[in-house]
C-alpha cells in the first residue's frame, strides 16, 4: 500500500472518490440544511459545550493516508438528546503544500461536512456547532463519517496541493480541553500574520461567499484591517485561497474611485456586491455601523450592536448566554441580523476587528465601546490596550464595562458616568 501511495504521489495522480463511504446522501442541495432541535439525535459545540476544528500540514511520513481516528465515545455510545465536546483535527501533507494555505482548507471544513444530509454544521475554528439528526443516525451516521468526508473532499478538492490526509476526532472532554488550548494558539498566531497591513496599502480587497448557503445575499468583503466577520478569513488567508482555486469562494474586489474615505465605501466594491448579493445589496460602508453597514450571514464570531442610552456600542460573543445591555441575548440578536440584510446599529464582527484602527472609525472608534462581555474583552484584552494607547487613551479600556457591573441600559448609563467614559463627549449617534 505504501509503494502504491508513494507511486501516486511521485507521479502526481489525482485520485478521486466517486462515492464516499458514509450511510447518508451527500451533496450540495443538502448544504446549509437545518437540524431542529425535535429533529436532532446529539450535538456538539454551539454555547452547549467544548467543540473545535483545527486543520495543520504534518511532513510526507508523518500522515498515514485515509487514517480515521475516534478518541473518545463513538455516537452509538452517546444519550440521545445530549450535547458532547468535539475536536476535528486533520492533517496534511503535500510537496506544494504551504503553511499559509491550513486557515483555506480549514474553513473548507464547514461546506464539506454542510453537505451530508441529515447533518448540521454551523461556525468555524473554536465556535462550531454541530447537529446529528435522528435520521442520520437510524442510518449509521458515526462520528467517524465525518472523517470519512473530510478524507474524501480534501483530496478532491485540493489534489494539486494534498498528497495525504489523515484524521483525527476527539469526543473525550479531557483530550478537547487541552488541544483546543493549543489551537487557539495557533489561530492567534495566523491573525498576528496580517502585521501592519493597511487598507490603503492594496488596491485589491478580497470577497468571500462562503456562507450563500445559509445566507444568500451575504457577501463578505475582506480587507487587511478588517478580517472576515467568521474570524477565520483574513485578507491573507483570501489571497492564498484565490491562489488555490481561481474558480472559488475567494477572489479579488479592485476598490476602485473611493466615493467615502470615512465611512470606507469605493465605487468597484459597490458594484462587486450588487452583483454577488443577487441585486439586494448596492452599496456598503466598511467602516461604519450606522449606514449601510456589511450584510451578516450567521457565522459572525461577535455581533456589535448600538446602545441608544449611552450614545456607545456594545460587543457580544457567542459564548455569552446571559442579557445584554439593550434587553437582548446572543442568539436573539443573531437571529435579527443574520441571513445578509444590513440593519444599521447591528454588525456581526470578527474578534481581531475589535482592536483594529478601522473598527466602527466612521463613528468614533474604539472610544465607542461601553460594554463588552468578560471573556471577550480579556481575550482581546492585549490588543485592544495596544491600539488605545496608539490613539492616547491608556485608560480608556478599565472604563469599558462588562456583565458584572450593569446588564441594562439604566445600570449602564449611571456606571459609564461614574467612570468617566468619554462615549458622553462623543456627537450623537442619532
């Protein structure tokens, strides 16, 4: 077998899988299907528990083509009902494969397993979610199958690149809580890449429509200060996916004549999103909340929403269960602004947008912030103080509030004053 692997590769063959081997249909009019909660035998991830997918090159004798490994309970070992901790980790090797191509074929991930009927698959990196149906499962669906797919499409997709792959799926609580800790590494060390990139640097922004499935007038344009709202795309990770594949999610956007500096709005991106949103879309503001902001799909990693009262903004995660300061939790909120429509005062976001000197500039910037959860704000907490102090306000970050001190609008007005918040300095956002 070895021999014959090796063949293959030296001669540069593609192999193709006419069928993969799972109990399900699989094939793209079942992409962006929904499990329903009546409909669901297991799930994974979501605010329920642990779940990650990670996607690393490996050298050629390091990955043992079409290996699957399950570490942990298999679904047949599983309650109905219940939700587990999950880790995907898959690794390649390939002669032209190169380290900044693991985020391209990593967010593949979500459309691969999107696919097979009966299956629900939502996010990316560490926010998925996951869904199991009772259907899938009276066939035979196993965690294993989802092996089984990635094996499969990533070879298919990405033969000029992958010569190997090989998988491995944690469901054991222990072995998803350590590794997910070191790919959280690594997904912070791919973000710190971008450097000191800027907008105006490149002539060329990226799009990415990976997520038309869920939402098909959503259209992500993605530019070195503003990574896509998925957190898993920055304009990097979109240039070497154009460079794999001309004909896929990713490709170039020229900018064009620049109509408003400002509020981050060019005449070629006008036209781009027009065509690509399907005509629903005519123009959008990159740097703005409250006109015409980008479309959402569903994947967004935070959604930044306006609170009227403190004339500011507040930043909610996904992890986040509880009550925001506008009366409105996580999913209520995501449930309004997903599906690609603007909604001015609402914007999901990538977590990395946070600290960037673009976020929300039309407004105000950073100096906009009143609230963000607490997890949030100490995971961004080490580049959010580094772009305060670039704009000269060091203590500008103890002053943003957080679930413990006011989770209404009343609350947070009277703590924001007590603080000295500058938001109450700020020209109205209305």
């Amino acid at each position: 077998d070895e021999i014959i692997s090796r063949a293959i590769e030296l001669r540069g063959l593609t192999v193709k899988m006419e069928n993969i081997p799972i109990p399900v249909p699989y094939g793209a009019g079942f992409e962006g299907e929904r499990v329903r909660k009546e409909d669901m035998f297991v799930q994974f991830g979501g605010k329920y528990t642990d779940a990650f997918e990670l996607l690393k090159t490996k050298p050629l004798d390091a990955v043992e083509d079409g290996k699957i490994e399950v570490i942990g309970p298999e679904v047949d070992q599983m309650k109905e009902g219940q939700a587990y901790p999950l880790g995907i980790v898959v690794e390649v090797a390939g002669r032209e494969f190169q380290e900044d191509f693991e985020s391209v074929l990593e967010r593949r991930i979500h459309e691969f397993i999107s696919c097979a009927n009966g299956i629900f698959h939502m996010g990316q990196r560490s926010i998925i979610w996951v869904r199991i149906s009772k259907n899938a499962n009276a066939k035979g669906f196993k965690i294993k199958d989802f092996g089984e797919i990635l094996l499969a499409k990533m070879h298919e997709e990405f033969s000029k690149i992958v010569d190997r792959v090989q998988v491995k799926i944690y469901t054991d609580a222990a072995k998803v809580a350590d590794i997910l800790g070191k790919a959280k590494e690594i997904y912070s060390h791919r973000d710190d890449k971008i450097g000191n990139m800027t907008d105006e640097d490149v002539e060329d922004f990226y799009s990415c429509t990976l997520c038309q499935s869920y939402a098909p007038n959503h259209v992500c344009i993605v530019t070195p200060q503003r990574l896509g709202l998925c957190g898993a795309y920055t304009w990097l990770d979109c240039k070497a996916s154009f460079q794999i594949n001309t004909h896929g999610p990713n490709e170039p956007v020229k900018k064009g004549a620049v109509i408003d500096p400002a509020k981050g709005q060019w005449e070629n991106a006008n036209a781009y999103i027009d065509i690509k949103s399907n005509g629903n879309l005519k123009k959008f503001n990159a740097y703005s909340i409250m006109e015409e902001p980008m479309t959402s799909c569903g994947c967004f990693e935070c959604i930044a929403a306006v609170v009227p009262e403190a004339n500011g903004i507040m930043i909610v995660d996904r992890d986040f269960t509880g009550m925001t300061p506008i009366g409105m939790t996580f999913s209520s909120l995501a449930g309004q602004i997903g599906g690609g429509v603007q909604t001015p005062g609402f914007t999901g976001i990538g977590k990395m947008y946070i600290s960037s000197p673009k976020f929300i500039s039309a407004e105000g910037a950073q100096r906009r912030i009143v609230w963000m959860t607490k997890q949030l704000k100490e995971e961004v907490g080490d580049r959010l103080k580094a772009q305060l102090k670039r704009m000269g306000m060091e203590d500008m970050y103890d002053k943003i509030l957080t679930e413990e001190d006011a989770d209404d609008p009343e609350k947070l007005v009277e703590k924001l004053q007590e603080v000295g918040h500058p938001v109450f300095e700020m020209e109205p956002l209305f």
